[in-house]
C-alpha cells in the first residue's frame, strides 16, 4: 500500500516539475535525499511565517498551483488535506485581526500565498526522494525511498485564530478536536501525575529542531526564523519585542524548564495505567494526528503499545486558559500548545524521534544498498 501512495505522490510531482519554467525548478528542486550533509536544508522546518524554502504560490500561475495542491493532498487524508486548506485560508482572518497592516519586513505579512513547495531529488518510479510543503502554521514533510513512503514526520498544523466566530453563531475550530480530547483526558486523570506544571510553556518543548534530544526546552520565538535578523532592524526590533513578550507572559523558571523539558523517559501517566474508557480517549486523540495522512501509511498502536504511551499537560484545564500537553511513547512525540493571543492560537506537530526526515530508512537504505 506504501508503494501505491509513493506512486501517487511521484505522479504528483513530475506532473508539478514538469509544468514549470526553467527559472521556477531552480527553486522548487532540491539535492537528492540522503543520510549526508547535503540533506541539511531538507531536514530544516519551520511553523512561524518565515521562508520555509522552495517555490511559493505566488510564484505560480493558477494552473501549477493546482497542480502542486495535488501534490499536497497525495500526502494528506482528505480530514488532513481539508485542514490544511483552512489554515492557510485563516491567513486573511488573522490579517484581518491585526488591521491588515504590514508585517515581518515584507509587503504582506499575512499572506496565504506564502506557502512553500520543493521537491528533493528525481521523483522516478521506485526512487528515493522526498517532499516538503510548508508556511505559517503548516509544515508537511515526506521521504519515498526505494519506491515506498518511509517518513511522513515531523507533520505540523496550527490554527490561529484556534477559534473564530461563523455566521449564526457557528464556530470555526480547525483543531478543536485535538484540544478537546486531550482535555476530556486529563480531567479524568490523576493531577499529581497527568499534571507538570501549573504553568503552560509559551511554546513546544523541542521546537523546529531537526532532531528531538534530551534536555530540550522552548526557543524563544525570534528563534524560529531562517534567517537570524531581519534587514530592516525596526521589524527585527518588532519580532524581539514580540518573542520577549510571550516568553515574559509565560513567566517560566528554571524549575518550570526543568519540570518541562523533554526527556527520552516519558513523563506523565502510561497508557497501562488507564482505565479502558481513557484508554479510548486517549486512542481518539492519537487519531486527530494519525489520521492526518493516507492511511496507508498512518500508524497503529496494538493494545501493548499502548500500555507505553504516555501522556502529560501543563497549564490550568479549564477550556480558555493556556496550556501545552505531550504524548509520547515508541516511535512518538506529540505536542501541542495554545497559549499565545489569549490561549487563541494552537499548534500542534506528530514527530517520530527515531525516523523524522526518514533518517533512520536512509541510514539503512544506504548501508543495504552503497
């Protein structure tokens, strides 16, 4: 089944490659995949709306942007694929919340043509090579090696607003399952277990990190861009007030770091220690992760698995308040935080700590195979 969704994804591509200018594949086409130093840029994300590297929408006509759509939505369920567009459509609502004013040294700042297509290598029948798509609140990475989907981490979407008004008193909530769950689960838990700190942290634990290690703790906002400064030093002045004001509004110490960094021991309470209704729970909200992609390549845990799942939160359980929780267990990390613009403005990321960027598959691949 992997290697009917890699013949999607590569039929995706090459029609994508094919429809651009010469100009437009110097920038959407990257270096072959590889366990190498040449895969650096590859194994670069990000989910701040900074250059994510490769060619944009905007630098497409309508049709190639169709086109490279496709080639998104063969890397996503149509739940994941429909969230995706959704995200990216709430950048005009958050330009909109801001007063439509110019942002992060550019002329828009809030942009949902700013979305970021490249392919790495030759996508040939049977090949290795990868895809990665991305922007602010978005950041979708895949590897087909040898013909067969090998990583689809670290798999990110964020929502800001998390919540915005519809007609007739409806409710726009993109991500409103994922948080709902996770709540619904810890309330029904053991605080003095389930419950790490009272404070939420202003962001993820391990951040945009290629690699997930022990001992990683929250990078600072103005951390989270290619680039370490903006040329214009009144938009770099701007994001430092910005990231200074988050950081001061979670008002974390070294114990609060300490309480919350990450660990390859997981922390909080284990699956195995779950009743079966949490334990459902607790399956249900794997699922809005899981589920994110085709699922011919979205994982499965069996009951034992399970039992070594664990999972944790921070920040006060009532719905509005900032909090952050994290799941971990073999081959998982979640995180998710909503605690900027008044616990209004989620993110959420699926990584495997053993394969993200399918480090793991291309160390095998070439061992087996060079």
């Amino acid at each position: 089944m992997t290697e009917e969704l890699a013949s999607a994804m590569a039929a995706a591509a090459r029609a994508w490659l094919d429809m651009l200018t010469a100009d437009q594949r110097a920038i959407a086409v990257g270096p072959m995949p590889s366990a190498e130093a040449s895969d650096a840029e590859r194994r670069r994300w990000f989910y701040t709306p900074t250059d994510h590297g490769g060619l944009t929408l905007h630098q497409q006509r309508p049709a190639q942007q169709r086109a490279a759509m496709r080639l998104v939505a063969s890397g996503l369920s149509r739940p994941g694929f429909v969230t995706v567009a959704t995200t990216m459509g709430l950048e005009n609502v958050l330009d909109h919340t801001e007063g439509f004013v110019a942002r992060f040294d550019r002329e828009r700042g809030r942009d949902p043509g700013l979305y970021y297509l490249r392919v790495f290598g030759d996508p040939a029948p049977g090949g290795t090579w990868g895809w990665r798509f991305g922007g602010h609140h978005v950041s979708l990475n895949n590897l087909v090696v040898g013909g067969a989907v090998a990583a689809t981490t670290p798999c990110f979407m964020g929502a800001d607003p998390a919540s915005s008004e519809l007609l007739g008193g409806a409710v726009n909530r993109p991500l409103g399952r994922v948080e709902d769950l996770a709540r619904t689960l810890v309330k029904s838990l053991d605080p003095r277990v389930a419950v790490l700190s009272p404070k939420a942290p202003s962001d993820f634990v391990t951040a945009n990190r290629t690699t997930v290690a022990t001992g990683n703790r929250v990078i600072p906002l103005a951390g989270i861009w290619r680039d370490e400064r903006f040329p214009d030093p009144a938009e770099q002045a701007k994001l430092q007030a910005l990231s200074d004001a988050i950081d001061a509004a979670a008002g974390y110490t070294e114990s609060d770091h300490s309480a919350l960094e990450y660990t390859a021991v997981p922390k909080g309470v284990a699956g195995a220690a779950m009743s079966p209704d949490q334990r459902e729970v607790l399956r249900a909200l794997l699922d809005t992760y899981f589920g994110r992609v085709p699922a011919a390549v979205a994982p499965s845990y069996d009951d034992a698995a399970l039992d070594a799942v664990h999972f944790a939160w921070a920040g006060p359980t009532e719905p509005g308040a900032p909090h952050y929780y994290r799941v971990q267990g073999p081959r998982l990390l979640l995180e998710w935080d909503n605690t900027q613009r008044n616990a209004n403005h989620a993110h959420s990321v699926w990584r495997d700590p053993e394969n993200d960027f399918g480090l793991d598959v291309l160390a095998t691949h070439r061992r087996d195979h060079h």
